[in-house]
C-alpha cells in the first residue's frame, strides 16, 4: 500500500472521532451565535472517505507525497463546520463570536485581494477566487468579471473548558469553520463541485462565464440582504409591540448602540437569548422598557458585553429580579448549554447552589443599602463602578476594602452570568459573609455610628 492507502485507512478507522469533534465544535457554535441574536444555518461533517481519497490523489498528481506526515500537514478540514449567515453584515460580530467560542489557530479571507486583482487584469489567464488551483483551459478563455467566493475561514480547535467529562480527546482535533452567507454558501457548492470535482469532463468558456455571472446574482442578493436588515432593524425599534423572540430584540440593540456611535465590531452582545426570556416574564419584553438603559451602558464592551450590562442595570438590587433572571439563565433554551441533571449531579451541585443563593442574598443588600445611600428617585442604580468610587470619596470604605468590592463584583458578574461553576462553594461562602460585613460597616459610618 502507498501512503496515500495508509492515510486513507487511518482516516477510515477514526472517523468517528472526526465526526464527533465536528459535532461539538457545531453545536458550540450553534448555540453562541443564536444566543447572540445572529441568525444562521449551522451544520458539520467529517469528510466523506472517497472524497478525501479523491483529494489525495489529485493533489498527489501535482505534488507527491513522500510520508502520511506530509499528507497530515497538507489536509486540515477533515472536520468542518459550516456557518451560513442570513444577513452578510453581521460578519464581524459572528466572527467575534467564534473567536470567543473556539481556540482560533488559523483564519483566512476570501477573496484575497492580490487574487481577484490578478483575475481582473489579466486577459489571457484567469485565477479562481480561491486561488487554490491552476486555471483549466476553460478559465483561460473566460476574464473573471466578479469576485468569486467570499467568506472567512478559521482552523480552531475547542477549548477544554468547552470539553464535557469523557470528551477531552477531542481537544486535539483542529477543525475548519467555514463562514459565509447563505446565498454565498449554495454559490460556493455549485461552483466547488463543477470547477474542482468535474464528473462529465472539463467546463466550457460559456459554462464558467455563467458561473461568473452566478456570483454577480449572490453579490446582488447579499446587497438585497443587508437591505433586508436594515428594514427589519427599522422596523422593531419602531414598534410598540412587544419583542417576539430574541432575534428581535438583538437587532434593536444593535441599531440603537449604531445610533450611538456604538462599535460593535469589537464586541458582541452577549447572551440576548436569556435577558429576552427575562424581559418576557417581567413584561417588559418592548423597546420602551430597555431605551433608558442604554445610556448607562459602561464602554468595556469587549469585556462587559452588552446584555449582561443590561441585564446588571434592570435588577437594580430587587431580589425577585435577581430569581427571575437566575431562572432564565437556568433556562436557556441551547442544549449545548446544559449539562445532563442527574441524582449524582443534583447531589453534587447542591452546595454550589445554596452558596450561589447566599452569595445573591447578600450581594441584593448591598445594592440595596447602595440605592438608599444615592436618594436617587430613580428605580435603577448608577453603574456601580461609579457608587464604588462614591463610597471610596465619602470615605464610607477603605481604599483596601474598595479593591477588595471590584473583586467582589467580578465573582458576582461571574455568579449572575453563569461562569461561577470552576468557584469552590466555600469561597462563594466566604465572599457572601465579606459583602454581609461590608454592607454593616457602611450603614454604620453613613449613619454617623
């Protein structure tokens, strides 16, 4: 057997391992970008065994191959994901998203433009958008009016803390995303399978001039789609009506934060999905309701994204908002999210979960001491970085005990948001009785005692 047979063989005898890596890799992936508010088709595979065979020897024709360890190096999308947006204007952010997600090694963009200007301006030779392989004499016929594919492709790898129990061989495996809009993606599959996978022999000048003229339409319809947008965009920021889902309620922040000048592509809006379910059980799921919080939003975004901000300004020390928001986070209507409940695990989460509620309990009467302290009328606090340095400036805490409150917030922002799972419950216990006798000291100075 050659190396490509051996190759071919060892493939066919891991496939399920290649397969599954796949799987997660989607469904992480599925669920960040939904929970966003970003609308896209998600799907995986591993790579059909007599495609990759195909592949191997066609490459093999050009370049041959000397060792397995060449082809290993040379091959990196036997697991793939696909991500096919509706609306090609929220590329960024789904980048953003996948970035934050996966362990990105690798990523590369389409067309590049050193390609498409060389297609542009050679009449005697054409180069494919990919610029993966050498023009056939069908290309060279035919001048190459539109861009040809355009999308972002990423090799990552999933990130052991995204791994459940059991699952952390499959940290090894790098798997290519492949990210572009729908319309794009049906282009990509025709184009792909007649240019570099012909059954019926070499593609003729009129065949690749349509094919061009193809590329033209999807150029036009993401134009038309992006349009699209904007007009749904107009329209749920200027109804009255209640948000219908999650969906709507992202593109309303994200055209409000627009109208502010707010840059989005550095940031993502976070978990929209669970402040929506929120907002629905309060009833206050409507434009309305979340307008006057977005003036108070911090500019970290990057680090602070935009639904958890809100969501931090809407509970507002109410310990039955906090119980409404800690059961929409429970919630959460990605499967990916969740882990399996067993007895074993009920068991085993129990105390987390008392030391979570304790944590709450005393974190609540702190904001609350906080609103009494503004007498403010308002029904929201200030952001708390700002009471913090009020505090500080009253000499109501110590500049030791103020270091000591931001950290404190950061544990809270971890606990509310659901990333306090890898935190002891004896110190989530400790930090509880810290806020407790922190929030006495306070009430005590501030009453003059």
């Amino acid at each position: 057997m050659g190396v490509i047979d051996d190759f071919v063989s060892e493939y066919e005898r891991q496939f399920d391992f290649w397969d599954a890596s796949a799987r997660i890799a989607r469904g992480l992936l599925e669920s960040a970008l939904a929970s966003s508010g970003l609308r896209a088709i998600v799907t995986s595979r591993a790579k059909s065994v007599d495609r990759l065979a195909d592949k191997l020897h066609a490459r093999n024709r050009e370049n041959t191959y000397t060792s397995v360890v060449q082809i290993q190096k040379d091959i990196v999308d036997l697991a793939g994901v696909r991500v096919a947006l509706y609306f090609p204007g929220q590329m960024e952010e789904a980048e953003r998203v996948i970035r934050a997600t996966l362990d990105v090694q690798q990523d590369k963009r389409f067309p590049r433009d050193e390609v498409f200007a060389r297609s542009r301006l050679s009449a005697s030779a054409t180069i494919t958008a990919k610029g993966d392989q050498p023009a056939s004499p069908g290309e060279l016929a035919h001048v190459q009016r539109f861009s040809g594919y355009g999308a972002r492709h990423f090799r990552a790898l999933i990130p052991d803390s995204r791994l459940s129990p059991g699952q952390d061989r499959y940290g090894s495996a790098l798997v290519e995303i492949q990210m572009a809009s729908v319309l794009m993606h049906a282009w990509s599959e025709v184009e792909h399978d007649l240019v570099y996978k012909p059954l019926e022999g070499e593609l003729s000048p009129s065949e690749y001039a349509l094919l061009d003229q193809l590329n033209g339409l999807v150029l036009a319809g993401e134009i038309a789609l992006e349009q699209l947008q904007k007009a749904g965009d107009a329209r749920v920021t200027m109804a009255e009506t209640p948000f219908r889902n999650h969906y709507e309620l992202a593109e309303f922040l994200r055209s409000r934060l627009s109208a502010r000048d707010v840059d989005l592509t550095d940031a993502t809006l976070g978990k929209v999905d669970v402040l929506f379910d929120y907002l629905a059980e309060q009833h206050s799921a409507t434009a309305s309701s979340v307008e006057p919080y977005l003036d108070l939003l911090e500019q970290d975004l990057e680090h602070r994204p935009v639904a958890a901000q809100l969501a931090d300004l809407m509970l507002s020390g109410n310990e039955s908002r906090y119980s409404a928001y800690l059961r929409a986070m429970s919630a959460t209507r990605h499967p990916s999210n969740r882990r399996q409940a067993t007895v074993a695990s009920s068991k085993a989460d129990a105390p987390q979960t008392l030391a979570l509620g304790e944590f709450v309990v005393a974190w609540v009467l702190l904001e609350t001491l906080l609103k009494d302290l503004t007498q403010s009328g308002e029904a929201r606090l200030p952001p708390l970085p700002m009471l913090f340095r009020e505090l500080l400036a009253r000499e109501l805490i110590t500049p030791e005990q103020f270091t000591e409150l931001n950290t404190m917030r950061e544990l809270r922002n971890r606990v509310i948001h659901g990333r306090a799972t890898d935190t002891p419950p004896a110190r989530i216990s400790e930090a509880a009785a810290w806020l407790r006798g922190l929030t006495r000291t306070i009430k005590r100075k501030a009453d003059g005692r």
